[in-house]
C-alpha cells in the first residue's frame, strides 16, 4: 500500500527538482544573448543617430541664422537705396555710399581672417568639393573682377580731373571698392573649392554677409544712373560751349583725358554688374559646402574626357559663321555708328542678324533635347549642390533678358508694330524668349545625365568583371582602372550618331552663346539705343530695366557657355 501509494504521489511531481543533478555538470540552460546585443547595438544605433540628427539640426540651425543676417542686411541696403531713389534729398547717395563702405569693410576683415585661418588650421579645409570652382567660373571671376578694378580706376581718373569742382570724398569710395574687389577675387579664386570644418557659424555668417554686400553693390550698380547722367550732361554742355552758350555743368579741364576716363567707364560699366553676380554664386556655393563631409576623392576621374573636337565640323563650322558676322556687326557699329543714318542701319542690321541666329540655336536646342530623350541613359540623381545652383541661375538669369524682351513687346505693340525696325525688334524679343526656353531645357536635360564614362559597356563589364581579384585590393584597385579605360577608350572610339549629334550641337551653340555674349558686354545696347522703348517708358524707368536686364542677360550667356560644355563632354 504505501509503494502503491507512493506511485501516484511521483506522477504528481513529473518536474525534477532542482537539487536533483549529476554533480559537477551544470544543467542550466544557457540563454541566448541575441536580446541583449540587439539592445546594446539598438542604444548604440540609436545614440549615433541622435548624435547625426543633432550635426543636421546645428548645420540647419546655422544656416538659418547666416540667412536671416544676410536678409537683414539686404533689407537695410535696399532701404537707403530705395530712399535714395525716391527721396534724394533726405538720403543722398554719400549715405548709400557711406553704408556700402561699412559693409565693405567688415566683409574685408572677414576675408582676410578666414584666410588666415584656413592657412595656419592644416584641418581646417579637410575636403574639397570636385564640382566646385571650374576652370570656367574661377577664369570668369578673375576676368570680372579686374575689369571692376579697371572700371574704379576710371572712376578714380574721372573724379581726380574734375577735383575742382567736386569733392574730395568722392575718390574714397572707388579706392575702398578697388581694395574689396581684389581682395575678394583672389580669395574667391584659392578657397572656392573649401569645405570648411572649423568655426562653421562663423564662417557662414561672414560668406552671408559677403554675399549681401555684393547683391547690394549689384542693386546700386542697377537703379543708380547718376553716373551715366553726369557724362551725358557734361556731352551735351561741351557741345553747347563750342555754340558759345554758357553752363553752369562741372567740365574737365583735360578734354582728351576726360574722353579717355568716360569711355572706359561706359565700356567697363556692365563687368562691374557681372562680377558682382558670379561672387554671389561662388559664394553661396562656399556656404552650402561649410561643414560638409565628402567621400574620399582620388583626383581626377581615369575615365573623364579632356576636350576634344572628336570629329565634330558642322556644329563648329556654323559656330564659327555666327562668330565672324556677329563680331563684324560689332566692330561696324563701334566705328562708324555715329551718325543717325548709320544708326538705324546698325539698328536694322543688329536685329536681323538675331532673326537669323535664335532660330537655328532654337531648333539646334530641341533637336538635342529630343535627342537626350531617345537615349537610354541613366539619370544623375546625387546631391550636387553645385549642379543645383546652376540650374538656379540658368533659370534666374534667362529671367533679365526676357523681361526686357516683354517690354519691348508692349511699347511696339502700343505704339507703332508696321515699321520694319519694330517688327524685326518684335520678333527678335519673342525668338529671343523662345531660345531661352528651348536651350533652358536643353542644358538641364544634359547636366541630369550620368556621364558617358561612369558606365562601362555591358560586355566589356562582364568580360573584365568575369575572372575575380586574386592578389587583394592592389590588384583589384588596377583591374579597376584598366577597366575604366578600357570603356573610355571603347566609348570614344564608336560614338554613335546621337552622340555625335549631341556633340555637334553642343559646340554650335557655345560659339553662338559666346558671340552673343561679347556683343552686349563690350558696350552695344540698343535696347537702351534705339529710343523706342525710352521714349515709352521715361529714361529712368527704362535705364532701370535695362540695368537690370542686360548684365543678367551677359551673365546667362556666360553660364549657357559652361553648362554648354560640360554637356558636350558628357555625350
């Protein structure tokens, strides 16, 4: 009976106990440490995404304190100028001038620390962005800039002849603008490429306030014609000295050199707009790469092209036609337009020769734009904020030349649309608005591409691809770069028709961009010229739209040119 008994009472208990083990083995079940890494390695993940989100909300926050300052500043200039605009006596252009040399200052002192700084921190600029500062934008800065120092010693020589009667405070200006402008050019040539990691606010703040104080110079250099009325007063007193009537106009003592000092400043007039405009953009792009991080950059791409003609001749012969006849029509122009006959055959001959020109560049846009939707290339969808701004300023400075092209079309269409001169200056402003918007596209549709030698062809990837590495990363860094050169080399040598094409159209319209940019930023400005649209408008009205217009008009030209060929050396 008790065994019996004790039967049931061992089925009541099937769960050993504890105690009941073999000594020295442990029957402990181990558990696994899965829970506990993916803990650890979740808290870590976690930290080091707090400590980036962090880095993003300080680079944001940054930026967005060196924006406010730079609207400030912007609001306060644009104040006094548009004081000085409607009310002159109470803010008088000495007080514009005034403001202007203060900024001018405080963005030398800044240039000159960040210099300095960058210098004596070997981590100060630990990467450099490739896409940054091409050999285009830092020739056009320093084009630019020495054509601005150039037009302020003219400036200096102007005012220093009629010392007389005119006071000695005026020199001061142009001096400070000629130390500003050098000092910023050839700081903007050696650090465009920075990508700064020290003092990051910092050196936001100071590349924002450089960059207001050059789109304020750029405001004052648009609305301010006090200048250009000046000469023109003095032209007009000159001419009624040598009719015998008196005036009361400050004159040059020195004819000949006064001739010297106003011809030069009216020439070089509109470089002092467009270097202000290209500061601006290397500026902001400085300030879009302050405490950015890139990849290691090994140089120079081993597939990346060099500019060659590759058999190109149609695109470059009409190029070169366009080239000679615009270039001609120029010089005629400068010559002998003095007269008002020769005028308005100058006038006639201008707008005929841009009737005939933006209609093939136009064509020669949507045959290429046509030609980038039949090719089966990969789309280039990485974070450039260089290719970005080019964008941006391609379309923002297509923006001057159309405005002016609208004008006109509303003063003609107002007033008399049958001469033949207003129609050939109505259709070059509409053909003038319809090439903008076809080489626009053009451009953009070919900076969005991947270029041709990023990718090999597929069966010269498989064949290299095929036998793998054997001797570690030496071996397979070479194979690499025999591949990449071999696809260059395959690349180039069957270029098919549409890159062909694309090449052909690409030179054509770089030498047409390239005429119609010398044309307008060495002093031909028949918009200004004509009188139609003055005599509409009122001469301050339509000298301000003017201003505005055609040195963003220069530029675009300038920046179509670069965009160009960077197309053209990725078909």
């Amino acid at each position: 009976m008790t065994a019996q008994a004790s039967v049931p009472a061992a089925e009541a208990l099937p769960m050993p106990l504890p105690e009941a083990r073999e000594p020295g083995v442990d029957t402990r079940v181990e558990q696994p440490e899965a829970p506990d890494s993916t803990r650890q390695k979740s808290w870590l993940a976690l930290y080091l995404s707090l400590l980036l989100r962090r880095d993003r909300l300080a680079q944001k926050a940054g930026q967005l304190f060196s924006g406010l300052l730079a609207l400030n500043v912007l609001f306060l200039g644009g104040a006094f100028i548009c004081s000085m605009i409607f009310n002159s006596v109470a803010v008088t252009l000495g007080d514009v001038w005034i403001l202007l040399a203060a900024l001018k200052a405080l963005s030398l002192l800044w240039l000159l620390y960040y210099t300095v700084g960058t210098t004596r921190r070997p981590h100060a600029v630990l990467y450099r962005d490739p896409h940054a500062g091409p050999i285009w934008v830092r020739g056009s800065l320093v084009l630019f800039g020495s054509c601005t120092v150039c037009l302020n010693v003219f400036q200096v020589g102007y005012y220093v002849s009629h010392s007389h009667c005119k006071s000695q405070l005026e020199v001061i200006f142009p001096v400070i603008e000629i130390v500003f402008m050098g000092m910023q050019t050839w700081v903007l040539w050696k650090h465009c490429k920075d990508c700064v990691q020290v003092q990051t606010n910092f050196t936001r703040c100071g590349l924002m306030l450089t960059l207001a104080t050059n789109l304020l110079l750029w405001i004052l250099a648009v609305t301010n014609d006090s200048m250009h009325r000046e000469i023109e007063a003095e032209l007009n007193a000159l001419m009624e000295e040598h009719t015998g009537n008196q005036t009361s106009v400050c004159l040059c003592v020195n004819a000949t050199v006064c001739e010297v000092f106003r011809k030069g400043y009216l020439m070089l007039y509109p470089f002092g707009t467009e270097c202000c405009l290209i500061c601006c953009a290397v500026l902001y792009v400085m300030w879009k790469n302050v405490g950015r991080r890139l990849a290691p950059h090994p140089g120079a791409h081993p597939g990346s092209p060099s500019f060659r003609l590759h058999g190109a001749i149609f695109g470059p012969l009409l190029g070169l036609l366009a080239l000679v006849a615009g270039v001609s029509i120029f010089v005629v122009f400068q010559i002998e337009a003095s007269g008002p006959a020769m005028a308005r055959q100058y006038f006639t001959l201008y707008y005929a020769y841009y009737a005939a020109v933006l209609p093939a560049m136009s064509l020669a846009c949507l045959a290429g734009t046509a030609i980038h939707g039949l090719e089966q290339r990969e789309l280039d969808t990485l974070k450039n904020p260089t290719r970005s701004l080019d964008v941006v300023l391609l379309m923002g400075a297509a923006l001057g030349q159309m405005g002016i092209s609208y004008f006109s079309i509303v003063a003609i269409v107002a007033t008399d649309p049958h001469q033949l001169l207003n129609r050939l200056i109505l259709a070059y402003s509409l053909l003038l608005i319809l090439q903008h918007i076809a080489q626009n596209l053009f451009i953009i549709e070919g900076l969005h591409r991947r270029p041709i030698w990023e990718a090999a062809p597929t069966g010269l990837a498989a064949k290299q691809g095929a036998e793998p590495p054997r001797r570690g990363s030496l071996l397979s860094l070479s194979q690499d770069l025999h591949r990449a050169s071999l696809a260059y080399i395959h690349s180039y040598s069957h270029l098919n028709w549409k890159r062909r094409a694309l090449k052909e159209i690409s030179l054509f319209l770089i030498l047409c961009n390239i005429t119609l940019w010398v044309m307008p930023a060495f002093g031909v400005h028949p918009e200004f010229e004509n009188g139609l649209e003055k005599d509409f408008y009122g001469y301050r009205t339509w000298f301000t739209i003017v201003n505005l217009g055609l040195p963003l008009g220069v530029f675009y030209r300038m920046h179509s040119v670069g965009g160009l060929v960077e197309v053209y050396l990725g078909a």
